[in-house]
C-alpha cells in the first residue's frame, strides 16, 4: 500500500510541476519543477516513508524498465548502422565532458567550504 501512495505523491508532483511549468512559462520543463517540489516534500515522514517504498519497488524491477529501450534498438538496427560510429563517440565525450564538470564543480565547492578550526581529534 505504501508503494502505491509514494507513486501517487511521485505522479502528483509531477503534474503539479508540469502544470506551474506551463502557467508560469518557466524555462524549466515540468518534471524538473516536479522534481524540486518532491525535493521540499521530502521533508515530511509522510510523504518520505510512501515515496521510500515506491522508490524501493521501483529499483527492485528496474529491469523491467529496459526492455522498450532494447526493442527500440532492435526496431532501428539500420540507423544503427548507420550512425552508431556517430553515437558511441557522441555519448563518450558527453560522459567525459559530464565527469570533468562534476569534478571541476566539486572542487570549486570543496575549496570555498569554511575550514575546521578545531582539527585535533575529539577525546
């Protein structure tokens, strides 16, 4: 049951996000504004405890999630041949771009963090 409650939060959410997107003209799509509304309603046990359960049967058939995706593949093996070379070098040098943003920004974030005084170790 609690599965089915967190879903609904998760769906409610996601409307209530989509919806504010398209009132508010906000150049974020509705999901992201979603998202962040999630990201508030997280602070409460009611709302954390029913999206927890939905999140954990979710994960537990996350496999199941990828079967479009491989018979999408299938469907278009010819442009998979036809741009595939294109599309393995695309989603490299995206991930490597990815990965040196996130690095370079948690650096940045690590070197403005307030240093601890107290560095010696508590008794």
């Amino acid at each position: 049951m609690k599965a089915l409650q967190g879903l609904a939060w998760l769906l409610a959410l996601q409307s209530a996000g989509e919806a504010l997107s398209r009132l508010l003209h906000l150049p974020f799509p509705g999901p992201v504004v979603g998202l962040m509304l999630m990201l508030l309603a997280l602070r409460w046990p009611l709302v954390r405890a029913s999206v927890q359960g939905a999140a954990e049967f979710l994960l537990a058939h996350l496999s199941l999630l990828f079967v479009p995706v491989g018979v999408g593949v299938m469907t278009h093996l010819d442009l998979l041949g036809q741009y595939g070379v294109r599309l393995l070098l695309v989603i490299v040098l995206s991930t490597w771009v990815a990965l040196a943003v996130t690095a370079l920004s948690l650096r940045a974030l690590m070197r403005n963090e307030p240093q601890d005084s107290s560095s010696e170790p508590a008794p």
